[in-house]
C-alpha cells in the first residue's frame, strides 16, 4: 500500500467522517427484545430464546458513526453539482467556524459476525462467536481549523490547539459465552475472548502552538505516533535517498515512501465480558454488564515523536483553486489530497523505534437497563439503558428510552430515542423470530435530512444493523 491510498484513508476519515466506532457495537434499539437473537453482544445474561446458528456473513453486520459535527461542516455544495472542502475561499470563515465545537469527535465502527452459534447446555445457554471488529475515533481540536481556515489571511499571530488524536483498533475475536439462572430472580453470564490483532494506529498531540516569526509559521508540540501493522515500512527520509538539509532531518518520516507488503496478524490478547440481570418486581427487570475489558499486545510497532525544538511549516495553501477546470477549481478529490499533503508536513514525526512491542488495553463499555412492563398491556414494555464507552479522550456516553412490543410470539418491534455526547437520535428495530429463523433489521441513529447531492445535514449519528440466523430446538 503505497502513500496514495494511506493519505485517502487516513484524510477521509478526518474530514469526510466516513467509514473507524461506537466502538464495534451491537444494535441497542434490540436491548430489551428477547426475541432478537444478539442481545448477549450487550450483556452475556441475556440467553437467544432457540438454539442458533448464523447464516455466515449475514448473521450479524453493524456499522455506524457517531460524531458532534457534521459532514456538511466539511465538504459544501458549489457551482453546477460539484463538491467542495471548507478551504475554499467561497465559504465564508464565519459560517465553517460557526460550525465547529471546541473538540470536533468522530468515531466510526463496524462489527460483523462470521461465525455464531447458541445452544443449551450444561446447566445454561453457551455461544460462540467469530466476529471482525474496527474502530476509530478522532478527537480534532477548534484551533487547528481555525488555522487552516485564517492562516496567513488572519492577523492572528499565534495558534493553540491540544489533544489532537487519532486511534485506529482492529482485530479479530473469538469469544466463548456462559449464562445460567441462578434462581427465579438473577441470572448471571460472562465471556472469555481471544483476541487477533490485525492493526492499530494512534497519534496524539497536545500543548500544540504555531507562531508567526519572520513571515513563516513556526510549529512546536508534543506529539507520538504508534503503529503495529505486519508488513507495514514507514522509512526516514535517508534511508529513501531524500534530500536533508540538515542532519535533524535525517530521521524524519518520509510519508512518500510508506509501504505494506504481506499483512497478517500483529497482535494478540484476551478480554471478558460480565454481565447480571435481576428481576426486582415481576413488571421490573434491572440489568448491567460491563464490556471488552481486556488488553491486546502488539508487535511489529514502528514510534515516531515530534522534535523538541520547533519546526518551520509552509502553511495551508491553494487547497481549493488550481487550474483543473474552466473556473480554477480544483475538483474534491485533489482538494483532499493536498489536505494530506500539508497535514503530512504539519505533523513532522521522527521515526524512534522499529520492531518493538506494545500493550494497549481496549475501550470498555457499561451498559444498565431497566425494563418495565406496562400494567394494562404485559406485551407493551419500556426500557431505559445507559450506555458509557471508557475510552480515555474517546470516551462518550448515552441514555435512551424504547417502547417495545410483542403483538405475537414470532415478532417484536421497538422504537427508542436518545440523548448523547453526540447529539440526540432516533432509533427503531423490527425483529422476525418464527421457529426456524430470526431476521432483523434495525438502526440507532436514524438519519433523516440530505442536501440535493445526498449529504446529511446536522450531525454525522447514523448506523444499520442487519442480520439472518437459523433457529432451532423449543422456546424458553
């Protein structure tokens, strides 16, 4: 994988906020259905009501976003049906600035399920799961926009921006489950996970300034980057034959010339889940489980630092103009890659260590609930559940409310809203569970409002969740 596609990557996930999540997760508009077949994703108390087996591929598939800005904060409608980035002079500083929160947050997730399978016995239900888990979240700070924007055309002579952070986990899991009844009121479960790491990337940068001396800008920060990617060569500038001028930047990251050849597995590791429901009253349910506490170690990790002296920097320029079409544009996609050329000088990373070792614990999740069943209706519940992922900088949280009903044994439906650290949404699941299979679709952040050229208005919060498996032996 040479540099083209590292810098589409890595500068679309940026400013694009297109698909890392949150954190690989299940579909929450399910939590209180007991028909749908993935309940125990979020609290392995809950048993599937059959015997499974998913349909390969297809059992289970999630993916979403979530983030406090929105796509439209970033790239804008201009002239005949073209696309443009906020750099472009016609966007007024007022109306992209406007847009910005003090820390901009994205997080991009996807979760599908290759193998599962559920079945009854000793003494309780068991499942097994092969799951593909990616997650990455971004924490992009006001001032570093604002100097993207203003630059050299603002009379601002300095800039200060902190916790600039990208972090990128994906591996592969296989997680053996275990839930029983205790007695008529608590039932307990827990899953053991072994976990195969396939990439992880995070980049950070605090206590950032950058100073106009002498009509160049001067950047100065404390900044690390850690890779762990099989197969992945990130070399210096003299070992690519580049041109130094002086012997500081000798081990600078020469991003032209970065390389993957053979990928494969890069890390290694092993987390749990827990989980306990309670029935307090006979209409009410109380249930909590906490989520992926565990750890990965990763080989193969390439460290790269910023300086401790300050570095100079050309600044952002002619991002949006050039000569590729009759009006001077430059089309999106160029737009892009100079964004990554310059955020690639911006962040000048000395390369420190190749081929050394590292271990990262995974962001865990706390989910508790409570389920109420409505006294003039028993198959109308309400649900509420918390949601808090604890991730470090990364970290959000989410409270939402549900109707749920079950009109008859084979079909379950609910509808749910909620308020989080990214904004409010709306969310919705139809679950089909006649002996013999369960389909279901379902999404957490419905999205509601696009522009003629089909980008969503407000904040980025959207996700579906699919899935078919096939059900056998009797009903609990």
């Amino acid at each position: 994988m040479k540099r083209n596609n590292i810098y589409h990557i890595l500068v679309t996930i940026a400013f694009v906020c297109l698909c890392t999540v949150s954190s690989a997760q299940s579909l929450r508009s399910g939590y209180f259905l007991e028909g749908y077949t993935y309940r125990h994703l979020m609290n392995p108390a809950f048993s599937p009501e059959r015997n499974y087996i998913a349909v390969p591929g297809i059992g289970n598939i999630n993916v979403g976003a979530q983030s406090n800005v929105g796509l439209n904060t970033f790239i804008y409608p201009y002239g005949n049906d073209k696309l443009t980035t906020f750099m472009n002079s016609s966007i007024s500083n007022n109306d992209f600035l406007g847009r910005l929160k003090d820390n901009n947050r994205i997080n991009v997730n996807l979760n599908m399920t290759l193998l599962s399978a559920g079945f009854r016995a000793w003494g309780g239900f068991n499942t097994i799961d092969v799951n593909m888990r990616s997650t990455t979240s971004l924490n992009l700070p006001r001032g570093l926009f604002e100097f993207m924007k203003l630059g050299m055309n603002s009379s601002n002579s300095v800039y200060e921006m902190d916790d600039l952070g990208i972090s990128s986990n994906n591996y592969a899991e296989i997680a053996l489950g275990h839930s029983r009844q205790i007695n008529d009121k608590l039932n307990v479960g827990g899953k053991l996970k072994f976990l195969l790491g396939v990439g992880n990337v995070n980049i950070k940068m605090t206590d950032m300034k950058v100073q106009m001396a002498e009509d160049k800008w001067m950047v100065q920060a404390n900044g690390e980057m850690n890779t762990s990617v099989k197969g992945l060569t990130i070399p210096t500038k003299e070992e690519s034959g580049k041109e130094i001028k002086n012997p500081s930047e000798r081990d600078l990251v020469d991003w032209d010339n970065i390389d993957l050849n053979s990928p494969g597995l890069s890390g290694f590791g092993m987390a749990v889940d827990l989980g306990a429901t309670y029935k307090l009253r006979e209409d009410l349910t109380l249930s909590a489980a906490i989520l992926d506490l565990g750890f990965i170690s990763w080989s193969n990790t390439i460290k790269a630092k910023t300086s401790n002296t300050p570095w100079e920097f050309n600044g952002f320029q002619n991002i949006a103009m050039g000569s590729d079409d009759a009006d001077g544009d430059k089309p999106l996609e160029d737009q892009l890659e100079d964004l990554g050329n310059d955020i690639e000088n911006y962040a000048s990373f000395h390369r420190t260590e190749t081929g050394s070792s590292s271990t990262r614990a995974l962001g865990a999740t706390l989910n508790i609930g409570a389920d109420y069943v409505f006294p003039l209706y028993d198959k109308l519940h309400f649900g509420f559940l918390s949601s808090t992922r604890i991730n470090g900088k990364y970290s959000w949280s989410e409270g939402r409310i549900s109707a749920n009903v079950t009109p008859v044994k084979w079909f379950d439906a609910g509808v749910n809203y909620g308020i989080s650290s990214f904004g409010s949404s709306f969310g919705w699941i139809l679950n089909f569970h006649p002996c013999g299979f369960n389909f279901f679709v379902g999404m957490d952040h419905l999205m509601t409002k696009v522009t003629p050229q089909y980008i969503p208005v407000g904040k980025l919060n959207t996700n579906v969740s699919v899935g078919f498996n096939v059900t056998f032996g009797k009903k609990i």
